[in-house]
C-alpha cells in the first residue's frame, strides 16, 4: 500500500497532468515545420500522440518519424522543394535589378501572385479533404484532444473547425498578416504594420502611411484570399461561418515572438508568448567544426546562413561576399549551396548543414550573418550575437528591422550591396562595441523569465487539452459586426441623443421668443 503522503502528492499533481492526449497537428512546409517540429518532439517526450497530417509533395515533413505518424493526402499542396526555389530565385533576381520605387513594386506583385496560387491550391486540398469522407470519418473516429496548426495557411483552421476540435495555433502568421492584427486590439497611432518599416514612435505622415497601408493589406485579404474560401466554408461549415472569425475562435495563440523583439502593443488573455522557445545551450561542435574555430585564435569567427528556403545564390552576389569575407582576419563558416565562389577565401568553409544553435553558442562567434527568420534572430538573441542582416523575401526585412532598431545589429540592402558595401558591414558591427553590448542585453532579457517557454507551451496546450478548450480565455469581440466593434453604432445614437436634445431645446427656446414676442405686440 501506498502511504498517505505518496497519495497526496499524486493527489496534488493529477489536475496539472495529462496521460496520452492526442494531437492532430496541420503544419505548413519549409522553415515553420523547423519549429512545429520541435514542439511535435517535445510533446511526445509527454507521451502524447501525434498525428501530422502532410501532402505527397511535402518537402521536410516526412512521412516517417519516431515522434509522430503521418495522414497523406493524396494531392499536392504545391510548396514543393521545386516551387521554392524558383520562387526564391525570381524574387533574388528582382532585388538585383535595382532599389528603384518601381522594383519595389514588382516585387511586392510577385510575392502577391504566389501567395495567390497557394491559396488556390490550399482550397482544392481542402475540397478533396472534405470529401474524402472514409478520411474524415477515421480522423472523427480517433477523437483527437485538439488541432494544432500553423494558420499561415488556412487547412488546419477549417479542418478543425469541421471536426470540432478544440484549435491552438502555432503563430507568428496567418493567412491576414502579423497574428496580432487579427486576435488583439492594434491601434495604429502607435502600432507599426510589418513592412512599413516603421516604430511604436511615429510622425503624422508616418502614421498616415501606416493607416494606408493597414487599409491595403485588408483589400488585399478580400481580394486575393476570400474568393478561394467563401464558397468552400459556406458549403461544408454553414452559411453563418466567417472566414475572419474561424481564426479569431481559435482557444489558444502560441505566438512566436517576445517582446524583448517586438514593440510593445495591447495583447490578449489567450495568446501565449514563447519566443526562442526552440533556442537552448550549446552543444560542443563536430571535431572538424571544432578544429576549424579553435584555429580563428583571437579574431574568432563569422557565421552566415541565409535559412531554409534560400537556393543558390546569383552567382555575382555570392562572389561579393565571398570576396569581402576573404579580407577579413576571422575565419568564416558559411551555409552555402551551389558552385563554389570565384573569390572565395582560405578563411571560409563551405558547409550544406550546420549545427546552427550549437555555433552561435561558441564563445569564439564575432558575428552571425542572416537573412532574417525569426527563427534565426531568437537564437542570435538567446546566445547574445550581433547581427548583419541581408533580407531577401517575406518577413525578413521587418524582422532586421527591429533588431537594427534596438541598436543590435545592421541591415544591408540587396538592391545595393556589393563587395565593398558588404565589408564594411562586417566591419562596423564587429568593431563598434555598442552592437555586441545591445545584443548581450537582449539576451538577458530573453533568458530572465519565471518559465522557459517550451515548458509554457507545453504547459497551455495540455490546459486546453483538460478542459476541452479555453473558451473563458476567449474574447467574444470577433462576433461583433464592425460597426458595433468600434462603437460606431453606440457614437450615432449618441450624437442622435444630443442633437435632438439640442434640437428640442432650440425649439423651446424659439417658442418661448415667439410668445414674449406675441406679448410685447399686444401690449402696445
């Protein structure tokens, strides 16, 4: 027999646990599975069980994994290995061709045009999904805890909502923009839209563009992305469901970011906050690794990567920073795919995988050239290493920005970079104290918190998985028509009110005038 006291504790301990839950988890492609998948790992080091649902044209996500099990969808979701890299290569080249307004624009176009035949595609995969009824009928039958998705694209969000699953998001994105913009009050007085390029301490002018450009993104939403889904949510979710309004039901937003990286702005009870939750100490490096730092001696090392979706690189581009890298005194390990660069330097490695968190933890990394994932800028920030930027698609750009905003790091323009503009890029940020010094801040910002942020995601996805939801957590504003939202309603009646009081009083006034009047005439 167990004692009193063993009896207590596992009293104690049984409403914080869940045994076996199951998870059916609605990822997207390329660098978020990077992250998705480490929240997969984690959970089944929980012993629960997941299921990842993919398509055949999956590019990381395997349909095999000792973490989890795999539902293929037998169509593709058309974010191919293939379909990157051209799609990459074509913006690389379009950056190239000039910092004019117009190529700007073209660009913007281009990014605009993708995500529009992505949103297409998603639409027929989620057409054949629901009609695939043996598939739904087996995913009904498995009685999941919860749906666990990326709402960069839209399947998971619709998928859960059809099978009525409790619905947590792994976000930074959704298919509306920055996540915030969708869950939580932003005003744009002082809250910047992405890649305006703006801060939380704006100008009049900058704050008309930044109403502009809010104004824009929403056309852009109703335009390029509702016409793909209003049909397919009306047939298989009913007539009263919003697209808007089945991210905003979601219970729970494990948002990807950290204030310590974002400006501050108003937030919601249930959006959970676990930036760098993948990032964690170092590991020693591979000998050769190991070896080839250890022989920087006193200048150290560079580190670039430019992620997970960047191809080969323009020939003439690569050559530029091999050619600055090779006169510099550090040694240089560089993430790099393709035919090797005419300059490169006896100082740089060529390597096509790395140990990424593992370097930027070395204490002989100077610097870590990236092009701006947030994955990437939250591991630089956990470890303390300064930053030289070279955004090239998406988010990146903003991403940079706010590190160069807070003093720890320096953005290059593709438009302009060359050889010497990208040397003395290396040279500013590695002998300019300040860069080191704000990064190194950021750092113990990041670290100083009561819980590790995997172990607060781990924590409120088994929440939701205990109670079936976290709806008291849940703001009902999103079944507000707009109108009543903003208060615009209750502004007219109350502006009726006064000017019929207004009115009313004018009319007393004037029927008082007129009697003395009438008085004063008879008098005389």
């Amino acid at each position: 027999m167990l004692s009193p006291w063993i009896w207590i504790v596992l009293c104690g301990l049984c409403p914080t646990m869940v045994f076996g839950g199951k998870v059916l988890v609605f990822p997207a492609d390329g660098s978020h599975w990077v992250n998705m998948n480490v929240i997969i790992e984690a959970l089944h080091s929980r012993s629960h069980q997941v299921v990842v649902v993919r398509s055949t044209d999956s590019w990381y996500i395997k349909e095999t994994s000792p973490y989890y099990s795999s539902v293929t969808l037998q169509t593709e979701s058309g974010f191919d290995k293939n379909f990157v890299k051209e799609f990459t290569s074509k913006l690389l080249e379009l950056q190239r061709k000039g910092a004019s307004a117009w190529a700007r624009l073209k660009l913007q176009m281009e990014q605009v045009q993708v995500a529009s035949k992505m949103h297409e595609k998603t639409s027929k995969l989620l057409e054949l999904l629901f009609e695939n009824k043996d598939l739904i009928q087996s995913l009904q039958d498995a009685k999941y805890d919860l749906v666990l998705t990326d709402p960069v694209l839209p399947a998971g969000v619709l998928l859960a909502h059809y099978l009525r699953l409790p619905l947590v998001f792994n976000v930074r994105w959704t298919s509306h923009g920055e996540g915030h913009f969708l869950i939580a009050p932003s005003p744009l007085s002082y809250v910047p839209i992405p890649g305006t390029e703006l801060s939380d301490e704006m100008s009049f002018l900058q704050r008309v563009l930044n109403v502009l450009v809010s104004v824009f993104s929403k056309l852009h939403v109703v335009q390029h992305i509702l016409p793909y889904y209003d049909a397919l949510i009306r047939k298989y979710l009913g007539p009263d469901a919003d697209y808007q309004s089945l991210f905003q039901a979601a219970d729970l937003w494990l948002m990807r970011v950290d204030f310590v990286f974002e400006f501050p702005r108003p937030t919601m009870p249930n959006v959970i906050y676990m930036g760098g939750f993948q990032c964690k100490p170092a590991k020693p490096l591979p000998a050769d690794l190991e070896e080839f730092v250890q022989n920087s001696g006193e200048h150290g090392f560079i580190f670039m990567s430019l992620g997970t979706i960047i191809g080969e690189l323009p020939s003439d581009f690569a050559d530029a920073i091999a050619a600055a890298f090779a006169r510099v005194p550090q040694k240089v390990i560089w993430r790099f795919k393709g035919n090797k660069p005419a300059a490169l330097g006896n100082n740089t490695l060529l390597v096509d995988w790395m140990p990424q968190n593992d370097l930027l933890g070395h204490p002989k990394i100077k610097l870590f050239v990236a092009h701006g994932g947030t994955n990437g800028i939250h591991e630089a920030i956990y470890h303390g290493v300064p930053i030289l930027g070279i955004p090239l698609i998406f988010d990146q750009r903003d991403n940079l920005f706010k590190i160069e905003t807070k003093g720890a790091g320096k953005i290059i323009d593709i438009f302009t970079m060359n050889e010497e503009i990208f040397y003395q890029g290396i040279q500013e940020v590695l002998n300019e104290p300040s860069y080191r010094m704000n990064m190194q801040r950021l750092s113990r910002l990041l670290r100083d918190k009561p819980m590790k942020p995997m172990d607060s995601a781990l924590f409120w996805i088994e929440f939701v998985m205990r109670h079936k939801g976290a709806a008291h957590l849940r703001t009902q504003s999103y079944k507000l028509p707009w109108y009543s939202y903003h208060s615009v309603d209750v502004f007219l009646f109350l502006a009726g009110a006064l000017l019929l009081v207004l009115l009313t009083a004018f009319m007393l006034i004037r029927c008082l005038f007129t009697r003395m009047c009438k008085r004063k005439v008879k008098r005389e």
